[in-house]
C-alpha cells in the first residue's frame, strides 16, 4: 500500500477537520483565498451578501474551473431585521435565434454539445452580483472586487486538489485555441503550487468595477463576446445581451422534522431536494442507522422519484407552467411515497402533481445575523471552453441543459433559461436561520443537501460532521455521469453494499473523480441558543470555513 504522500489527490483519505467557530461572522467556500476575502470585508464592517459576493468574484479567478463571470448563480438572502428570506435567480438565458429548428439545422440531437459555442447562454452572474450588492449589500462593486483584481493580476499559487479538476475538466478542451491559451502553458496544465496569472481577466473586472454590470451586457465585454460568437457561427448578438435581466423571485420550501427548508426556484434543481425530503419525512431514518443498507435504499428510491419529477416538469417558470404547489404538497409526496419499496429497487415514472395544486458554492453570515447562501457555475470544467477575444475568461455551457425534444417543457428556445443543477438551500427553525449550506457537484447537489440535511437533524450530527461523514450517489447516465448505478462512498460498510445489490441496486465503482461524484459541501450552522457560527468545508476539496 502506498502512503499518505504517494497517493495521488483523488485517493487520500479524507482527514476530518475541527470544527470552526464565531460570534462575529463566518464564511465557508472551496477555496481558501476566497474563504480569507470574505472574512476580511466582515471585519472591514461590510455585511453577509458583501462577503458573499466576494467570495464569489475571488473564486472567479481561483477556481476558474469552476466558476466565472462567463456563468450564472443562484442566491438565498435571510435579512436578520425582517425574518424575510430573498431569492435571485442570476441565471442567463438562450441567443434569441436559438430555436429548435436552429439548433437541429446544426444536425444537433438530444443534446447541443458542451464544447461548442452554441451551448454557451446569456452570462447572468454579473447582474445578480450588482444586483445583490445594490439592493442588500453596503459596499460597491469596485470595493469588493479589490481583491479578484489583486489576484487576477499578480498571480496565485494552484492549489492540489485544483490543479486535478483543472486537467480532468479541461482534458476535452485543448481543441479550442482561446481555451488552450488562456488556460494553459503551452498546452500543460498548471502544477500544484505554480503561480497562475490572468491579467486579461484583471481588466475585465476592472471594467467592470468602472462600469458595472453596464459594462458587461451593453459595453465592451458584451461586444467582445457577441464578436467571438460571430466568428465561431454562433448565435448570440447585442440584443441578446441588452435584454437580460435578473429576478427576484419565491424560493421554493417545504418542512422537515418541522424545520423549514428553502432552495432556490426553477429553473433551478432545487425542488428536487424538498421533494426527496418529503418523500423520506415519514420514515424514521434514525432507527434505521447511518449508511445502514435500509437508509440508504430509501433515500436512492426518493431520489429516483424526485428526479422523475424534476426531469420531467422543472424549465423556465417564465415560459412554461411549473406546478410547484402540486409538487411540493405533502398530499403529494404520501402518494409518491406509496410507491417505495423497501424491499425493492424501482424504476419509477413521473406523478402527476396537477391534481394537488389549485392554481459553484458560498456561504457567509455577519455580526447582525443575515446569512447568504451563493452558488455561482458555469456548468462542466470550464463551461464550453471558448473564451471570447481578451476577455479571460471562459463561457459557460447551460445550453446542453436544454432537451432538444419538441414540446417538452424544458425544450430551447428564445430567450429561455434552461434547467439549471446549481441550487443553494437554507434551513429556518421558524423565523431563524439554522443552516445554509450549498454542493458542487452538478445532478449530485441535491441529492448531497438532503444527506447532509438528514445528518444533522435526524442524526444530530455537527455542521462539519454532516458534511465529512460518507455520501451515496445515484446515477442515471446523465451528463457528467459516466454510467447508471449506485456509486458508494469507499467508507460506507460493504455490508451497505451487499444490501443494496440483495435489492436490485447495481453498485459502480467510483472512477478517477471520485472525490468529485459526491460534491463538495460548504456550511454554516447557527446555535440556535448562544448565536455561535459554527462553519463546515468538504475535505473532499480544498476549501475552508473561517469564523470570528
């Protein structure tokens, strides 16, 4: 057996962290720099969504990767002075000249594929960040870009575990000139610990710190983008740009064990997390034990159910009729429930939830007790891989979200947003926010929050116990799934296993990026009594939660 430092990063065991404590504010994200940023605007008097939008726009140019301006994001704002919770949905929308006729002219079937620039939508990051800092925020986008221009500019050492997502993700991608030499050194991936710089990326956020998001969807980076575009056969123009907006919008929630949980509204995945919660609510998951092969046949069997319905009715609210009181109504989920074996795996059909209805990841929180759940994406590893003229950074690719199936709900077309897989959550205990907590890790992300949820309220687990203790995955060979199966965390018992596959599940052994297939977890709980942050990171990445 090789040691610890022979491992390669993918196959180390996961050392468990303290937990991290405050009273003044906390921060938890995926990557340490971003993580300090943060913290530094709480203790300069900036408040949770100041932080938050930070860390965002750091991990812009750390975790590039991952997340950028070229994507979109998603945000849940609890406003301590209200009780009242806020959701942005900052996610872009199709070329106007997107049709479905366009696309199939392409010879494009099932799904646009992800490294073309037809995959590429309207970036919506930029507007939800100045919109967020505007109406909940007390400091300006030039100030909280201080830093992402600081390390866009003068460099940053690539951390371990990015420096693996940076090949893996971006191993598709060397095809693309703007890819390959903005992100890349003549081809070779950055190494851990080499300095990375991206001073074309440093000019754009100083654009935008001048001109704000006006800079972005009416100025010179709009141009530059619908440019590229032009050049690549793509369907974007000016108007395109000129058009988007973000929205305010009603979080999607439901209860559980009586406490309330938020996620964010289609066209996010979100409700696919309460549904899995209501499906499991009249089960008495605690008795059944952790991991044991009980819980988790049931929670893969909610999850199926709950992605039936996601697949089949989450798109655009703006375009089609999402029936979220039919399918969030605890009526509902009794009927769904009825269908779950316990005994037996299944391979369930969409409900019908009419009848029941009448009509990438940061977290802050500060001294005055609002808390800011962020998610930021641009889909795969550097979203489709085109970075428009000298702009810096990548587009995403929501586009192959998109079904390219005429009259489905979630069919492309103008102006549309796609189903999106990013989504943040928070958790109330009545009027008083308990948790927020968001995962990277695309179709796993909600099937992490309701893990993780369940670990601290039916197994009273800490916020960084909940997040570290072995996750399942179900997949269903969707995109960034490589094969159907249950995929188990190598530290859940075999025993769990051998249950599993007695009731028709087919376990897959995790590939390269197993430390990827179970999502990346960030969180920050409240103690409900003294007011204590208590903030959690994923050891499965390089993140870090930091408090004061």
């Amino acid at each position: 057996m090789p040691d610890e430092k022979q491992r390669a990063p993918h196959q180390r065991r996961f050392a468990k962290r303290s937990q991290v404590m405050g009273t003044n504010g906390a921060v938890a994200a995926s990557d340490p720099l971003a993580t300090l940023a943060g913290l530094r605007i709480l203790m300069e008097g900036g408040n949770a969504v100041d932080a938050a939008v930070t860390v965002s726009l750091m991990q812009n140019v750390t975790n590039a990767s991952s997340t950028g301006i070229g994507g979109d994001l998603f945000m849940l704002i609890y406003l301590a002075k209200t009780g009242e919770v806020k959701a942005l949905n900052a996610s872009g929308r199709a070329p106007y000249a997107a049709t479905l006729d366009a696309v199939e002219k392409l010879g494009y079937r099932g799904r646009i594929p992800r490294n073309t620039i037809h995959a590429a939508t309207v970036p919506g990051a930029v507007y939800g960040y100045e919109e967020a800092l505007r109406q909940y925020g007390t400091m300006s986008f030039k100030e909280v870009l201080r830093d992402p221009i600081h390390y866009a500019e003068h460099g940053f050492p690539v951390s371990e575990m990015t420096t693996v997502m940076w090949q893996l993700m971006g191993r598709d991608l060397g095809s693309i000139p703007s890819f390959k030499r903005q992100f890349t050194f003549d081809g070779r991936t950055p190494r851990p610990g080499e300095i990375f710089r991206n001073p074309q990326l440093a000019r754009t956020l100083r654009l935008l710190a001048e001109g704000g998001r006006d800079a972005f969807y009416r100025g010179p980076i709009a141009e530059a983008i619908v440019r590229y575009s032009d050049e690549h056969g793509g369907f974007f123009t000016m108007r395109d740009f000129a058009d988007h907006t973000s929205n305010w919008v009603e979080p999607a929630e439901t209860t559980y064990r009586g406490y309330r949980v938020i996620e964010a509204q289609p066209n996010s995945q979100g409700i696919a997390a309460l549904l899995m919660l209501n499906l499991l609510e009249a089960f008495d998951l605690r008795a059944l034990g952790h991991n044991s092969a009980e819980y988790v046949h049931l929670c893969l069997e909610a999850k199926k159910l709950a992605f039936a319905d996601r697949d089949q009715y989450v798109a655009d609210p703006d375009a089609v009729n999402v029936p979220m009181r039919g399918l969030l109504s605890k009526e509902y989920a009794a009927r769904r429930r009825a269908l779950i074996d316990p005994d037996r795996a299944a391979d369930p059909k969409p409900g019908d939830p009419f009848e029941f209805a009448d009509t990438i990841y940061t977290c802050a929180a500060d001294k005055q007790g609002n808390v800011v759940s962020l998610i930021s994406s641009l889909f795969f590893g550097f979203g489709c891989g085109h970075v428009p003229g000298d702009t810096g950074f990548p587009l995403q690719c929501r586009g192959i979200g998109f079904h390219l199936e005429r009259g489905h709900r979630n069919c492309i077309a103008p102006h549309k947003r796609p189903m999106h897989t990013i989504t943040p959550a928070l958790v109330l205990a009545g009027e008083r926010p308990l948790m927020a907590l968001g995962v990277v890790g695309g179709h796993m992300q909600t099937q992490a929050h309701q893990q993780i949820i369940s670990n601290v309220l039916d197994f009273g687990m800490s916020m960084q116990e909940a997040i570290d203790a072995p996750r399942f995955r179900h997949m269903e060979g969707m995109q960034m799934e490589p094969q159907p199966g249950v995929v188990l965390d190598p530290a859940i018992p075999s025993e769990t296993g051998k249950g599993l596959e007695r009731r028709g599940h087919r376990l897959v052994s995790p590939d390269l990026l197993a430390f990827w297939m179970f999502g990346g977890a960030q969180a920050i709980r409240i103690d409900p009594e003294n007011g204590v942050y208590q903030g959690g990171s994923d050891s499965r990445f390089d993140g870090c939660a930091m408090a004061y």
